[in-house]
C-alpha cells in the first residue's frame, strides 16, 4: 500500500497522465465517465476521448469541451482497440490509463495509481473494481480486489485479473509490447496484459477504485459475444502458444479450469447454452490424463 504522505505529495505535482476513453454512441455513459475524470483529486492529467464513428450527438458534445477530442469517421473505423492505440498514439504522458465509456473512477483513483506505479518503479499497475450490475431497475455492488502482484508473467497464462478501465501503464513500455492487438474483438486487455507482464514486474492497489457496470443479458456490447470471445481466446492461444506449452501440469489445470469458466459466462451473458462438446474440445488436445479425470470433479 502506498504511504500516505507520498500519496498527498502527488497532489502538489507528479508525472502527466494521459487519460484515454474510447467511445461508440453511449452519450449518456460517457459524460458520467468524463465527469469521474474531472472529479480526480490527482489534476496533473491530459484527457483524450477517441470517438469510434459515433452518430448520437457525441461529436457535437466533445468538439465544445476542455479535452483533446479524435473523431475516427465510419470509413477510418477499425475497432475499439485500434481507437485505443490513436489515444496512445497522441497522449503525451509518462503514463496512460484507460477508461472504457460505460466505467467510472472514483476520487482518488488517479492518486493512487499514480503514487503506486512511481514507488514501484514498474511499468503497469491496476486496482480493485466495484461491479456495478443492473437487472432490470435492480442495482447491485460488489468489490472485487485481487492480490496478484509482483512476477505474473506465469500466473497470467490462467488468471485475469486486471480489465482496460483499472490498469495503468508506462506508455514507453506500450510502445515496446506493440499497444493493443487490432485482431481482437474480445479480451484485448487480457492479452495485452500477458505480454506486459513479460517485461515488467505487476503491482495492484488493494482497493477497488472503479465502478464496472455490467448489465444482466447485455447481447449487444461486443464482449459479451460468446462468438467474438471464442474466436480471440483461440487467437490468443496461437499467439502465445510458446508462453502455454511451458506450463507445468498443475498450472495447464487451473489453465483449463480459468478458460472453461470463462467459457461458461461467456456463454450465458450472450444468451446462449454452454455445449458440453465445447468442454470435451477443451479437454482433448495435449491434455494429460490425470488431468481429463480431475477437471470435471472441479465443476459438480
């Protein structure tokens, strides 16, 4: 945990942050997301909002603002990660930290980050999250803080634990990994993660700083698209293949167990039924056989 007389130095100066959000026709969202910026108790930041080709009001409203505000026409659109590295791309910080439209930071998230990241001396930091799920005219909350940090470049191959909106990284690190990968449609943070976690010692601040809403049946956000999930898992595993086969055989099973769990909410947020035969695909290929006897007693 960061001390709090350095926490309340960075108050008075600090390193630039630059603040990216990418937006896609969620007006609304995105003016709570721009407020939780402006709210920050951390002000030595630069915010860009990127705007993938929305056609809601969202260019009238940013053209009038105090932030650095790209248009990316219908034609130009390639994504949210593509968005997301023409933010990297422009940010003049020594940091970014990135913000989906539909999340909110609270106060001192900046602060914090900021005051982790510099004692450190490492190239990415994240936090807790508050999920913020809506059913209908139902609102629940639960925080969520995981205590992964230090040398994850092993643990990442079967946890997630760090989402776009609470992670903060060094933008020359950035630069070096490649930003994000515009081949995926689903788990760009994850992957992004992986290979930041090859080059750089990982630190979390034990609290959670940030609202992630979630929405009950959510079939439209990209996602929550079984599909698109699928499809990005198999790319990522072709991708980094040399990273998975040096797994032992205890962490290939908590591989497995973290992909198929995965799997299964995937599947339910997109309203779709888990099929059994996407378990036994899971299960098939380089699969040890003690392991294909333990992996279906860790789901009754």
């Amino acid at each position: 945990m960061v001390g709090n007389m350095y926490v309340n130095n960075l108050r008075d100066g600090g390193p630039l942050v630059s603040v990216i959000i990418t937006t896609h026709n969620r007006l609304d969202l995105l003016k709570k997301a721009i407020d939780s910026v402006r709210n920050q108790s951390y002000k030595n930041f630069e915010l860009i909002v990127v705007d993938d080709a929305s056609i809601d009001g969202t260019k009238e409203y940013c053209e009038g603002q105090d932030f650095d505000y790209i248009y990316i026409p219908q034609k130009e659109s390639k994504g949210g990660n593509h968005a997301r590295n023409i933010g990297i791309k422009s940010a003049k910080g020594k940091y970014c930290a990135f913000l989906d439209d539909d999340d909110r930071w609270k106060e001192s998230y900046l602060e914090k980050m900021v005051g982790l990241i510099e004692e450190k001396g490492c190239g990415m930091v994240y936090s807790g999250v508050t999920y913020e799920q809506y059913n209908g005219d139902d609102v629940q909350y639960e925080d969520i803080v995981h205590g992964f940090d230090g040398d994850l470049s092993t643990i990442v191959l079967y946890c997630a634990f760090a989402s776009t909106s609470c992670m903060m990284v060094n933008k020359e690190l950035l630069n070096h990994i490649g930003m994000f990968d515009e081949n995926l449609t689903a788990w760009q943070d994850y992957e992004l993660v992986l290979r930041i976690a090859q080059e750089t010692s990982i630190y979390v601040v034990r609290e959670p700083l940030i609202y992630y809403r979630i929405v009950a049946n959510d079939r439209i956000c990209v996602s929550s698209n079984y599909s698109n999930w699928k499809q990005s898992y198999r790319y990522i595993y072709r991708k980094h293949k040399q990273l998975f086969h040096r797994l032992n055989d205890y962490e290939r099973l908590l591989q497995k167990k973290f992909v198929w769990a995965h799997a299964m909410h995937k599947s339910s947020t997109s309203g779709k039924r888990f099929a059994n035969s996407l378990y036994r695909r899971l299960l098939r290929r380089n699969t040890p056989v003690f392991i294909k006897k333990i992996v279906p007693l860790l789901f009754l």
